[in-house]
C-alpha cells in the first residue's frame, strides 16, 4: 500500500511501503487518520488521502494462467533440438553472423 498525502503530517514518519493496513477517519475530525500496519499505528493529519494499492498478487490468484500453444511448444522443441547438434550451432552461427553484416 502506497499512501499520498496532500498538506499533511505522519507522527511518526511513514516507511515508504505499509503491509496488511487498516485505515480509519476519525469522525470528529475529518482531516485525521489512523493507520495500524503490521510495521506499527501511525497518526496522519492531512487535508487529502490517495490510497493506491498493490493488486498483482489479487489479480494473479484469480486470472489463470495462459496455456502456451502446442504449435509454438512443438517450435522450441525442435529449435533446441537442432541446437543440440553440430550442424544445428553452425548453422545458427552462419546466420547471426549474415544478419549482423547486414
């Protein structure tokens, strides 16, 4: 979790990344906050509060993973087999060195 504050004051100073946080707005006062993070409690006084958190590990467990095409497995396959032979590093090294004269 990332936090910006516009105008504001942290007691004490933030760390630059907070983990597990629970933030509350005091109701009396609306300008101040009250951040409990798993790296301690923070008092924030600030006229404006951007909260910009981090949903890649959110994201990642609910969007599977993207199958690799037989075609495009099959490929490499045979590109590393070629490789693994003789003829196969001669005649990959014929041509990087064509396209590098180019």
């Amino acid at each position: 979790m990332l936090l910006d504050f516009f105008a504001g004051t942290a007691n004490p100073l933030l760390p630059p990344r907070l983990d597990a946080v629970h933030l509350t707005r005091d109701a009396a006062d609306p300008s101040h906050w009250q951040i409990i993070s798993t790296q301690g409690r923070y008092e924030l006084e600030a006229a404006r509060l951007f909260v910009h958190e981090d949903i890649m590990t959110r994201a990642a467990a609910v969007l599977p993973p993207r199958p690799v095409p037989l075609i495009r497995r099959a490929f490499w396959r045979l590109m590393f087999l070629v490789l693994a032979l003789p003829f196969g590093r001669r005649w990959l090294e014929r041509r990087v060195a064509r396209s590098a004269s180019s």
